[in-house]
C-alpha cells in the first residue's frame, strides 16, 4: 500500500522564526505555551521537511497549514527543546530533594517519586487510559507556575474533588510547599454529585480547562476559566447550571461519556466528543468565544448506530474525525458536514484464521493515532468470533476436521491510509487466544474478555525524524502472548499476559507485517486478568550526559514480570535503541504499585530540561488514589 497525501520531506525543523516565537513565552496565565494532555499520544507529526522542498513538489500552502497548528508547534517545542537550552547559563546537574521517593528497584535505577499526594479513595482518581493535562510556560525552562490538572472519576463532594490542579511542581527548582494545590472543584446537580471519568485538556494559555462529566443521567460538557480556590479536602462547587466562571452544556440526546475525552481544534477553537449512545458532538467557541453544542448540519452525528465511542481525532490535513467504537469499527466522520466520509473499518483486518470462516464482534477502547502529514491512522482492537473450520487443520494440539467449531480472541493492530479510508488497511494480528470445541457442529464455549484494555502505543524517535523517501523507525505497543487450550466445552475466562511489541515501516511508510516482541510485562498465566496502560515515548536531549536518551513509560496492572515489581503492578521505563535494535533485556527502571488489579492512569510528560528536578513525568496511581510526579528514567 503506497501512502499518498505526503509531504516530500528532506530536513527536519521548523522556521528560526517560529522557534523565536516558541522560546519567547512567557509564563501560564499570559500567552501560549505547551499543553500536553491525552490527545498529545494521539496526534504526532512526522517531519514535513522544508518551505522549499513542499514548493518545489506543489504542496506550499499545506507546508504552511501544518507548520502553523498549534498542535505542531507545540510538538516540536517539546522535541526541540535542547534547541532552547542555548539560553540557559549553565547546567544544573539532577537532584533528588531529600523526601522518601523510593517505591521500588529493580536494581538498574529507580523512577523515584518526586511527590505523590492523595487526591481520591483508593480504586478512585484519575482512571485507565485517562490523562493529566498540564500546561509548562516553557517546555526547556521550568517555572513555578507551570501546572498539572488530574481528574477524578470518585462521586463529587463538598470533600471530594473531581478536578485537582497543583502548580510549584518541581522539587529541585521551586520553594515552599512543593505541589501546591493550585485548584480543586467538584461537579453536582446539587443533590446528586459527578464523576469525570475522562480526560480534561486545556486552552493554550493555560486559563481555561474544558472537560465532560457525568451528572445525574446525562453527561455535560464543561468550559472552566481557572482560579485559586478550593482544596482537597473543601473543593470548589461547579453545579449543571451555568454560572459566571464556566458553561456547563448537556450533550444533545441525554446519554453519559464514560470513554470519550473531548479533542480540541485549536487553530478553529471547536471541540469533539463522543458520548455512550454513538453519538459525535460539536462544540464551537469553546475557549475564545461563547461555548455552545452545534445541533444542526447532521450534528451530532451517530456513525455508527448505538456504541459507546472513544475520544475522536481530527486529521487537520483532510478535515476528517476518526474514533472508534464498543463494536469494533474505526469510523470516519467529516468535520464540516458531521456525515460518514466513508466506509468504516474493521481493525480485525488481519483477517479469520486459515481455513475457517467467522463474523468478528469486538471493541475498540482507546482513540486512534493520526499523523496528519504522513495521512496514516493507527488503531488497536481486541475481537471475539465464532469460526467454523472449512477444511481439516489443526486446533493447537489437536487436528480439527470440517465442520469443528473453534472460538478465538484477536489482538490487532491495524494502519489505514486516510486518502482511501476503509479499502485497504494493514492489520497485524498478534496474541490470538483459540479455545477449541471437540467434534463437528459442537457449540464453542462462550469467552470472556476480561481485561479488554488494549491501548494505545507510540512511536520511536527514529520515526519522528525519518523522511517520505525513506521512512524509518518502530511503533511499540502492548499486545498479548499467544496462547491455545484446546479441549475446552465450558465457559471460558480468558486474559492473556501482556507483552511488549515493536514494528516497524517499509521505505514507503506501510508498517511491516511481522511486529517483534520485545518484553513479556508480566507473569500471570492466561486465566488471570491484567493489563497493560498506553505507552508514552519521549525523548530528552540532555538525558545520559547530554547525548540523548530515548524513553518509554508504561504499566501493568497486576503480576509485574521485573524484580523489582515482581507480582505486583509495575510502572515501566525502557531506553528505546536507535533504530530499534539492540533492545535491553530488561526495562531501565522501574516503579511497584504495591498493589494488583488497579494500575495507573496514562502518562504526561513534562519538561526537557537541565535545570534541577524539571524533567518529569505525571501520572495517577489508582492504587491509592494519588497523583504523582515522578523524575524521568536515568536522568543526569
């Protein structure tokens, strides 16, 4: 499949000009400066090469369109950053303040924990899959006013908050109190009180925050124009009825959100977001003007019949939104009409096992990833099916003749060239779980899935510096092991065990058909559930003695398979290689939850920088309900 829609690219960077303006802000509460929230790990940019080469090959004004996103810019901020370091005097090395950090070693370096503070009961905070947003002035230069924002999916009270920001972030730079809760609210009808079980973002200059929560029996969507009040313990009232200091809009046809986070179109000022009945709505003037939910012109529209839809993505090449859905379909929505702009896609596009025939039901359950110069999206999916052999093969051990009827459980992970959406994706089938019947016509056992989490995965550095003429780099994500238990003629509990994959791209910038496994994540066997969070790449200029490191971030739920989380949840740091090979054996730090079955929420990083105690990531900890700040992996 020859990708089209893409830049012809030679050099990697943005105009001195555009860098000017970006090392030029000033701190949150004035002007723009790098948001980083859920949608960040679902919108990259590869490199669209220079202002000259897109003339030359007749692409100058979409040169221009994707260099002047916000999205973009604040992209290449945060993997520029050592650019912006030339400013500063001179390097500080990496201190730890003298708090008790440490969580859990596996020997080669702990993520020590800069500070952890309890935000919600444990079980509660910020969910699977769901992000802090935060807001850093300058992405090579902390300051004491950069913040964090962690939502709460606990009910809503006068003493529990659903929405904590903490500011004076940063242990080794600031004094005083180190977080200070900046802000705490809570959302309720009054007499019944909110959850938000999705991700908040934030506007651009880090005074408004937008986010949806569920009330009552409907969801609302929220514009908040951010303040110094509340606490943890005594939050700040937000009620349904709009008041002088935020909006509150029911989503159109009263369903709840419990997986849509809202996008946000910045350059438009337009917001996205998906609710549980399949429903994509439209909010305009959300952070510069009045917010208000566009209800004509086919909005909101239900691509999919009744679902329950993951946060959308909009592709500001094509105009188009994409989001997934509890019935295993990749939709494509146009963001000026809200109709279908095309045909859904299946992500079990790997196809039936050989020799069998099947109709696949399953569930998306993360947004997917869009490069809008490279026009790809990116999906995983987890699928059940019922398939009937066609022909004699055999069913693990065990040969199966014509007739036999065999259940089995897919992991996918599948790429689509948006230009021609829905004809002709790749799919890459890893970690099927086949449970075989015995006999001909024998009914399958019913199968439960009961870690469904496949999530998002992200990209190498390689990737994000590599070119249209010879694309390079890896996507890792988390897949399953394979496993078979042939024989079986009852109900079944299936959960395999998490592992780490890497894949990689042809020339052409089609993922190859054959993902390595890396890292098996934990050691439960395939009847005991776990689960694996998104994964979060970034790489920092000044890491490893200022050559440069490479990070990835993840965790399990349970059964960590690395000494130092041996049997527990496990946050993760892996060094990615250049180029993908050489990868180590074992991660280069690690974190023990203490706990099983809970994990932790996605990760935001923060900072690429030399002064003391800036680069960090955050993340919560459901385990016990806290938010947390930890130091990058082998930081120097």
């Amino acid at each position: 499949m020859k990708l089209s829609g893409r830049l012809v690219r030679k050099n990697f960077g943005i105009p001195v000009c555009a860098l000017l303006l970006i090392v030029g802000m000033t701190p949150a509460f004035a002007q723009r400066g790098v948001v980083s929230d859920w949608s960040t790990h679902h919108v990259v940019f590869s490199n669209p090469g220079t202002e000259a080469n897109a003339i030359m090959n007749g692409r100058g004004l979409e040169w221009q369109k994707i260099t002047s996103n916000p999205r973009y810019r604040m992209q290449q901020l945060k993997r520029s950053a050592a650019w912006g370091n030339r400013f500063t005097k001179s390097k500080s090395d990496f201190s730890e303040s003298s708090m008790d950090r440490s969580l859990g070693s596996n020997g080669q370096g702990d993520i020590q924990r800069d500070w952890s503070v309890k935000i919600a009961p444990a079980g509660d905070g910020t969910g699977l899959a769901k992000y802090p947003a935060e807001y850093a002035s300058n992405y090579s230069v902390a300051s004491c006013s950069d913040f964090v924002v962690y939502p709460s999916n606990a009910t809503g009270s006068a003493t529990e908050p659903n929405l904590v920001g903490f500011d004076n972030l940063y242990s080794g730079t600031c004094t005083g109190k180190i977080p200070t809760v900046e802000f705490a609210y809570y959302v309720t009808t009054g007499t019944a009180g909110g959850q938000i079980v999705t991700s908040p973002t934030l506007s651009e200059d880090g005074t408004k925050a937008a986010f949806v929560a569920n009330v009552g029996t409907g969801a609302y969507f929220y514009v908040l124009t951010l303040a110094n009040t509340g606490t943890v313990a005594a939050p700040t009232e937000l009620t349904t009825t709009s008041a002088s200091n935020y909006t509150a809009i029911p989503l159109a046809n009263g369903s709840t959100d419990t997986r849509s986070s809202p996008y946000i179109d910045y350059t438009d000022d337009i917001a996205y977001v998906g609710d549980d009945a399949g429903y994509l709505h439209k909010f305009t003037g959300v952070f510069n003007g009045t917010p208000t939910e566009v209800t004509t012109g086919g909005w909101p529209a239900q691509p999919s019949g009744v679902s329950t839809l993951t946060g959308p993505i909009y592709d500001s090449t094509s105009g188009d939104i994409f989001v997934g859905t509890d019935n295993g379909l990749l939709d494509c929505v146009t963001a000026s009409a809200g109709a279908s702009c095309g045909s859904d896609d299946v992500a079990a596009s790997a196809g039936n096992p050989p020799g069998t025939t099947s109709t696949l039901s399953g569930t998306i359950f993360d947004a997917p990833i869009v490069d809008p110069i490279a026009e790809t999206v990116y999906s995983e999916a987890v699928y059940s099916a019922s398939s009937e052999v066609e022909g004699t093969r055999r069913s693990g051990s065990t040969p199966a003749v014509k007739g036999t009827t065999t259940s089995y459980v897919y992991a996918v992970l599948m790429q689509d060239n948006i230009a021609s959406f829905g004809t002709a994706p790749i799919g890459v089938n890893m970690g099927t779980v086949e449970v075989a019947s015995t006999g001909s016509g024998v009914t399958p056992p019913a199968i439960t899935l009961t870690s469904p989490n496949l999530y998002d995965g992200d990209f190498d550095n390689a990737y994000y510096n590599s070119t249209a003429d010879n694309y390079s780099g890896n996507l890792y994500f988390c897949g399953n092991v394979s496993v078979s238990d042939t024989g079986n003629t009852g109900a079944v509990t299936y959960d395999t065990t998490p592992e780490l994959y890497r894949i990689g791209f042809n020339s052409d910038g089609t993922m190859t058909t054959s993902p390595t496994a890396v890292f098996v994540l934990a050691v439960n066997g395939p009847h005991q559930a776990t689960g694996c969070s998104p994964l979060t790449e970034f790489y920092n200029d000044n890491a490893s003695a200022g050559a440069g490191a490479d990070y990835l971030f993840l965790s399990v739920l349970g059964h960590g398979s690395p000494l130092g989380c041996l049997g527990f949840g496990c946050v993760m740091s892996f060094t990615l290689p250049a180029g993908g090979l050489n990868f180590g054996a074992l991660p280069t730090a690690t974190l023990s939850l203490n706990g099983n079955g809970r994990g932790t929420s996605g990760f935001i990083i923060d900072n690429d920088s030399t002064q003391a105690g800036a680069s960090q990531i955050y993340f919560g900890n459901l385990q016990n309900g806290h938010a947390v700040q930890a130091s990058q992996a082998a930081l120097q």
